[in-house]
C-alpha cells in the first residue's frame, strides 16, 4: 500500500480529467476557442458544433499523441502494466502558466508500468502533448524550468496524510539530456515516513520532458527504497524521441 500511495503521484505531463475525451482513460482533448472553465486541470467545454477541419486535425493530433507514447514492450521482462485511474490530472496541467485551455490539441497518457527488484519497487509512465502551435509548445517548456513551477509541482508532492508524510523535493538538473528540439529535466529525493513508527522509504524521482516541434513528451520515474535505473531510463527517452518524429 505505501508504493501505491507514494508513486501514484509521479506522472508529470497527464490528465484524463476532461470533458472532451476520446477512446479511453489515456487521452484527452480539447478545443483550441473554449469558452468555460471548469474546476483547475480540466479543460474547457466543447462548444455544441465543431468546425470539421479543427475537428480533425484535433483527432489527428490525439493519434500522434497516442502513437509517440511509451507501452509493455517496451520494457524488459517481468515489467507489469495498469491503466491511468480515472479523472487523473497531472502536474503539467495544474502546474503551467500557458493557457492549455487555448493551445492544447491533444493529449495522451500511456499506462503505469513497474516492476518489483528487490529490494524496492520501480515504475515509469509517459504522456504525449500536441500543442496548436512550436511557440506555444516552447514556453510550456520554458516554464517547465522555473522555480515557479518546482515550487508548484513540489506542493503537490510533499504532503501530509493520516497514514503517512512525505518530505523533500525535486530540483531542475541542468545536465538534462540533448534531445530533441528542446529538453527539461527535474530530479529529487522524497523520504515517506509512515506514522505508524515503522521504517521510512527513501522515494527518488526524475522526470524528463522533450520537445520536438509541438510536441511534448513527458517520462516519469521514480523509485521506492532503491535507486532509479538509469540505462533504461535513458532507452527509453530514445524511443519516446524517435515516436516524436513526423
């Protein structure tokens, strides 16, 4: 129960709490002129006609979305895989000052994948966003960067339950990788101290966001009382960067 508790949070650029969604829990879209804002990290209401050329280069944004994103073959052997939970929303979306609402045209999230490796539990998950524009796109990774958004995205981890506290914080790592046209990096260490006396787990987390044109691709890891495998994190950023390509 505490690795379900404390990696549920790790996967930084998805949501599936929209109104406009399509296919299953893994995507999400949205109109580029909505006109009502509902609760924070849901998009806007979709207006009763759409026109048809928006509508359909809006779902063959979501195709791209879906296409570029992580699955179980991917990974090695002995990996397992869950759907994203329902109305899940992501650090990205509650997170950026970019209006997502204006700019976004798709998005895609894969499922949660892990494995256990003694002596801890590791898991990784990905998403794809498809902006309307490469300027829009750039200042979401732009933002991604400042102190401002950690701060946020920190917020949302470091929190206080009645079973548990997690403490500490993610940190922008200047030595993110050349990828793409353009590429942010946030690592950190968590410590979840459970309150009922028994022994604390050390939670290390490192997300990935590489854009190439308007696309964003976002890679969540994190790894409870062990450390972060980061060959196949970077394998895997590869393959993300290559399903990025038109």
């Amino acid at each position: 129960m505490l690795v379900g508790l404390t990696v549920a949070t790790t996967s930084m650029g998805a949501c599936s709490g929209s109104d406009n969604k399509t296919g299953d829990n893994n995507s999400t879209t949205t109109t580029v002129a909505s006109s009502t804002t509902t609760d924070p990290g849901t998009s806007s209401t979709t207006p009763d006609t759409l026109d048809p050329e928006l509508e359909a280069t809006m779902r063959a944004a979501m195709d791209r979305a879906e296409a570029a994103n992580l699955v179980i073959d991917d990974f090695p052997a002995g990996w397992q895989h869950l759907p994203p939970a329902e109305g899940d929303v992501g650090p990205l979306e509650t997170c950026t000052s970019v209006d997502l609402d204006t700019h976004l045209m798709g998005l895609y999230r894969s499922d949660s994948f892990s494995t256990t490796v003694d002596p801890g539990t590791l898991k990784i998950s990905s998403s794809a966003t498809v902006l309307d524009n490469v300027e829009a796109a750039g200042e979401v990774m732009d933002d991604m960067a400042t102190d401002r958004f950690v701060d946020c995205v920190n917020d949302l981890f470091v929190q206080t339950t009645d079973t548990l506290e997690i403490t500490g914080g993610l940190a922008v790592n200047g030595t993110a990788p050349d990828l793409g046209d353009q590429a942010v990096a946030l690592s950190g260490d968590f410590t979840v101290s459970p309150l009922d006396d028994s022994p604390d787990h050390p939670l290390a987390m490192a997300v990935v966001a590489v854009r190439t044109g308007d696309m964003i691709s976002v890679i969540s890891a994190s790894a409870v009382d062990r450390n972060i495998d980061e060959p196949l994190l970077r394998e895997l950023l590869d393959v993300l960067v290559e399903r990025q390509k038109p």
